[in-house]
C-alpha cells in the first residue's frame, strides 16, 4: 500500500528521470528499510510509512496556512517522500542493519543464535562510510531529477536545530524549509509516538 501510493505521487510529479529514481528506490529497499534505530518507525518498512506521514502533514499545514496551491504540490511531493531517502543508504549498502545480540551461553544451550535487540532493533551500518542522511539523499535525488534550489535546502535542512545544518539556517528559513521541518517533527513527535497531539 505505501510502496504503490509513494510510487504513484512520485510519479504525478512528472519530474525526468523519476522512473529511474523509483527504480534505484526499489533495488536499495527503500520500501522496506527502517526509519531508525531504535526511536521511531525501526520495524520494517518505517522509512516508507514515516516518508507519507510527513506528506500528510505537510498538506495539513500548507493548507491550514492557505498556502496550498497546483504550483507548489509537486515541491511537497518532492521533500516529503524524498527527504530521508539517504536513510536507505547508498552504494549497493543499507544505511541500517539488524542489531543481533549473542544469546547467553548455559550448560544446556551453549551456542544461543543470536537475537534481535528489542531496545534498539537496527544499527548503523560499520561498512558504509557515515554521511549525513541529510546530505546523502540530495546526492541520490540529484543523480535522477532535478531539484530546485528551494527544494534542496529544504531536504538538507529538514532537521532544523537538530541536524547538521543548525548553525547555517538562522535567518535564511524559506517557507517550504519550514514547511518540511515541521512535518517531519510531528510525524517523528507524535504521529508516530500514538500522541493524537490532544493534551
């Protein structure tokens, strides 16, 4: 359902080369990757849920603001579904891989198999070289489709105060920056905490 939704919008953009980004999606399991290691969306398929929740959250906003029009739509598209794209990882590399554990030994069971973390089910992964997954989805956006200058420093932007970038964005916020951070911040905050943001 979110591979076949995320595909359809993605597409709706009628930005070149979105075919080729969708495919590269696939072969790198975008679809299937977690969004974290252990906070929010860390299961499977995560990163693809987490990606439409900001999408959602970013129509809500725009629209509450009355900023929503034809013209803008395909920028949301764009920043809301690729924004984490990098978290997918790069080079034929998952950026997560499942955290096992060694079993205890026992006289009776010697040689546990290893177990999957129920505190922090994934981990980076030691053999792909760290980049900020800020940096590293426009780098793979950018081999497929063109992004606007808007559209770019939003995605490297998106975690505000808490990513990289922090220092750089004072005083330069544009509002589709301020349009993804904030969606994204509910969707990890809330939506994906089961907080229905009632108090």
């Amino acid at each position: 359902m979110n591979e076949a939704r995320i595909k359809e919008l993605l597409k709706n953009t009628g930005r070149e080369g979105i075919d080729d980004l969708i495919s590269y999606m696939e072969e790198n399991d975008f679809f299937t990757s977690p969004c974290s290691t252990r906070y929010h969306l860390a299961e499977e398929g995560g990163l693809a849920t987490h990606s439409l929740n900001v999408y959602e959250n970013i129509l809500r906003i725009a629209s509450g603001l009355g900023v929503i029009n034809e013209d803008r739509m395909n920028s949301f598209i764009i920043v809301a579904l690729l924004h984490d794209l990098g978290k997918m990882g790069q080079f034929g590399k998952p950026n997560y891989v499942p955290n096992m554990l060694k079993g205890r030994a026992t006289k009776a069971n010697p040689d546990p198999e290893p177990k999957q973390s129920e505190a922090q089910p994934y981990k980076s992964n030691p053999d792909l070289r760290y980049v900020d997954h800020e940096v590293r989805s426009v780098a793979i956006a950018s081999r497929f489709i063109e992004l606007t200058e808007e559209e770019q420093l939003a995605i490297l932007w998106h975690n505000g105060l808490y990513g990289p970038f922090k220092y750089e964005i004072q005083g330069k916020e544009t509002p589709l920056y301020m349009l993804l951070h904030f969606a994204d911040l509910w969707a990890s905050r809330v939506t994906e905490e089961g907080n229905d943001g009632a108090e």
